[in-house]
C-alpha cells in the first residue's frame, strides 16, 4: 500500500511539462496573452511545469522554452502550438523547431501536439465573446 499522497510524484517519478507556443508578436500586449493562458493552465493543473515561447519575433523562442522546461525538472515535454487551425507553423514550423531544441537535451521526450482545431468547447467560447459585443438593434 503507497503511502503517497493524492497528486504528489513519486521519488524519481518524471515531470511532464507543457510548453506553449504561439506565432509571436510585436506587441508586447499579445504575447502577454500566452503567458495569462499559461498562469491559467497553472492554476487548473499544478502537477505540470508550464512555461511558453513564441515561433518568432518575439523571445523566448522554443529553444528556450524547452529549456526552462527541462530546467524546472520536465522528462517529458508537450509542445501545445497555440493556434488555431493545422497549418505550416503547426505542422512543420513547430515541430521542426522543436526536434532541433530536443537533441539538446538526451532522455528528454519532447513531443507536439495538434493545435486547438475544431473543438465543441471553441464553439462556446465564439459564442461567448459574440454575445458580449452585441448590441440591441444593430451592429457597433
């Protein structure tokens, strides 16, 4: 019988880590979004290290992401690209990306997953955000 308590690992158990990446921008504004995505992802699941990086433009690239991730004891890495639909970033950039910063770090499992796509809770989140903005009577 394990002694263990509820959600605390086991001694030498791995760390799984999430790592997610979106495009990168200019605007300090959103790439500052990934980051309150990434403090949510935290809160909801306190288990997983969770850090982000952007494709470009914008730093810390996956490199680094991968790294921080590593740094805070991940054995298994999960690169989310924070995107919509399954595109060229999605399907090549990324992982590209990704498998270059893995053979940085041996013994490390670092795997992408399919963007956000469609999924049934998106619709809800469409509808939310169209209802908070419309108005009686017409359009803004």
């Amino acid at each position: 019988m394990s002694s263990q308590v509820p959600g605390e690992r086991a001694a030498g158990e791995a760390k799984a880590a999430i790592l997610l990446v979106d495009h990168g921008s200019r605007r300090a504004e959103a790439n500052d979004q990934l980051e309150a995505i990434a403090r949510l992802l935290r809160a909801r699941d306190p288990e997983r290290v969770v850090h982000v990086a952007h494709m470009e433009i914008a730093p810390p690239d996956i490199a680094a992401g991968i790294a921080a991730c590593v740094a805070d004891g991940a054995r298994e890495v999960v690169v989310h690209p924070y995107l919509l639909a399954p595109g060229r970033h999605s399907q090549e950039d990324i992982p590209a990306q990704a498998a270059a910063a893995a053979e940085r770090h041996p013994g490390v499992r670092v795997r992408v997953s399919p963007p956000l796509g469609i999924h049934e809770k998106l619709i809800d989140v469409v509808l939310e955000r169209v209802n908070e903005t419309a108005l009686p009577g017409g359009v803004r």
